[in-house]
C-alpha cells in the first residue's frame, strides 16, 4: 500500500468535479481518486456509478445535485467539500451540453442555454471555488474542460464552440487574478472523445472512419484519455504551469494533410 501511494499525485486532496455523471467527468472524478483524492461529485440527475467507482478505491466521495447554469450549485458544491472534507484544493470545471444545430435558424433557447451551462456555468464555479482557495491561504489548481473545438469550427457547433473558447480564455484571465494566491489555472483541450455528447453525431459510419483516418494516434479518444492530463495538471507536477491549454487529441489538431 506505502509503495502504491509514493505514486499517488492527489493524495489527501479535495477535488470537485462538475458533472462528474457520466463520460469525461465520470474519468477525470475517478483518475483523481486513484491518484489519492476525495470528490465531490456535481450532477445533474444521479452519480451512481461514480460513487460506486470512488468508494471501490477507498477514497471519498460525496454528490450533490443541481445545474451549473445556477450560480447557487457553485456555493452548494463548496459547501459540501467543506462540509466533508475540509476544503478545496482543486476544481475541475468539466459540465457540458453540445446540442448539434445549424447556424441561421439556431433556436434562441438553444443558444443561451449553451452558453448558460457552458460558460456561465464555468465562471460561477470557479469564482466561488477560487475565493474559497483564497481564504484557506494555501493555493490551488483550477482546470477547465475547453475543447480542440476552442481553437477550430464546427458547422452544427456555432454556439458551442464560443463557449469552449470562453473558457479557455476565462483559464488565462483567472490565471492572472489568482496567481498571487498560488492558485493556476488551466485548461485541458479534448479532441473528439467517444461520450454522450456525441453519440448521435457519431451515429454515421462515414464520421466514424473520417475522424479515425484523420486521428495520426488512429482512433478517437476515451473519457480515461482525459484523466491523466487533468490529474497532472492538478499537481505539483505541474506546479509552474498557469494559463496553460494542453490539447489531448491524438494528434487531430495538427493534421492537416
Ligand atoms: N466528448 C467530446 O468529444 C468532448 C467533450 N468536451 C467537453 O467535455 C465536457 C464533458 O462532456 P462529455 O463527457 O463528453 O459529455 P457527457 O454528455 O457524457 O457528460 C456531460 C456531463 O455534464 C453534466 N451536465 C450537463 N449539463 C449540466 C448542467 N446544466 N448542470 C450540471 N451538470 C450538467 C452531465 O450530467 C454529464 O455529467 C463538456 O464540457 C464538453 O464540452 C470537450 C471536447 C471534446
Ligand atoms: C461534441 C463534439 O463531438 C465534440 O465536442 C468537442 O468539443 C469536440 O471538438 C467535438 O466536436
């Protein structure tokens, strides 16, 4: 057990994890539990599963229930790593919606939704985290979840990919505010990783083999893809790394012929 946890990048830490249900969450929540830390889990319908995952490593786990787009989830989730355990040493700003539509005829809803969950939701949490972090006086790692789809297009994502990019820029500005309080912040750049978000999209063969042929790695990425990254960027590993992007994509981004 010693030797194992000598190995352990989170040990004893606190992270929270938006929409820790299911897909990316669901494997970043469980890689930093295996890496030694206690999670507090958002959701927005159940966590099952995850809860079952972290209780079987034998690390904590706790989750709480509510939409990111509230800014009210963001206090209840700080409350409840408080409440649990302590405090907060990490936050990863994971929840998501990438509702696949056409530009001209983009449903108002739908776009202020996106942007509500997405973005607004990424900025609650993480201010209401970082002030946390402030008043403990001992640091902290903040990572967001951005997007290969921050830096490229997407014909059915016009209002998705703002989003992506907005908070990767949301990393680079926090990264300024919160330095002087030893608190980084990141943001982890997933390429196309097999989930919920994209089942239907990826419903269709011909993008299926388009996306493989295309990937140099050969094949699109797993939610587990994203865990290592997320987890190396929470730790003193990475404790001169701010206002970073780190792309996880198997190389797609740089493909272009
Ligand atoms: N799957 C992919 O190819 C990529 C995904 N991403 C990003 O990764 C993040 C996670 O997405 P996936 O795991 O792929 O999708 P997913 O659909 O499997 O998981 C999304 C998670 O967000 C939660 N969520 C959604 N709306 C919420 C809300 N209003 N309040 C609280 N929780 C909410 C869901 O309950 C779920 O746990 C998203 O931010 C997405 O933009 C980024 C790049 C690529
Ligand atoms: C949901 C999409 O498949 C996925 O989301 C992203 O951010 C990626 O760029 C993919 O387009």
């Amino acid at each position: 057990m010693r030797e194992l946890e000598k190995h352990m990048l989170l040990k004893d830490k606190t992270v929270i994890v938006t929409g820790g249900s299911r897909g990316i969450g669901r494997a970043v929540a469980v890689a930093c539990a295996q890496h030694g830390a206690n999670v507090v889990v958002s959701h927005h319908s159940h966590a099952d599963e995850t809860i079952a995952d972290i209780q079987a490593l034998g690390r904590g786990v706790v989750a709480v229930k509510g939409d990111v787009a509230d800014p009210q989830t963001a206090q209840l989730l700080v409350q409840a790593a408080v409440e649990n355990f302590g405090g907060v040493d990490v936050l990863v700003s994971n929840a998501g919606i990438c509702p696949f539509h056409g530009f001209l005829d983009m449903p108002l809803e739908t776009f202020q939704r996106t942007m509500e969950v997405n973005l607004h939701g990424a900025f609650y949490v993480t201010q209401a985290v970082a002030n946390r972090m402030k008043d403990q006086g001992r640091g902290g790692a903040i990572i967001a979840i951005s997007s290969i789809s921050a830096l490229v297009g997407g014909e059915y994502q016009t209002h998705y990919t703002p989003t992506k990019a907005g908070v990767h820029s949301l990393m680079q500005s926090t990264a300024i505010a919160l330095g002087k309080y030893g608190i980084r912040c990141n943001s982890v750049m997933p390429g196309t990783i097999l989930t919920d978000i994209n089942k239907d999209d990826l419903s269709d063969p011909e993008k299926v083999a388009y996306f493989n042929k295309r990937i140099p790695l050969g094949r699109m990425g797993q939610p587990e893809d994203i865990g290592g990254a997320v987890v190396f960027l929470a730790s003193d590993m990475a404790a001169y790394v701010t206002g970073a992007s780190l792309l996880v994509d198997g190389g797609l981004f740089v493909n272009l012929q």
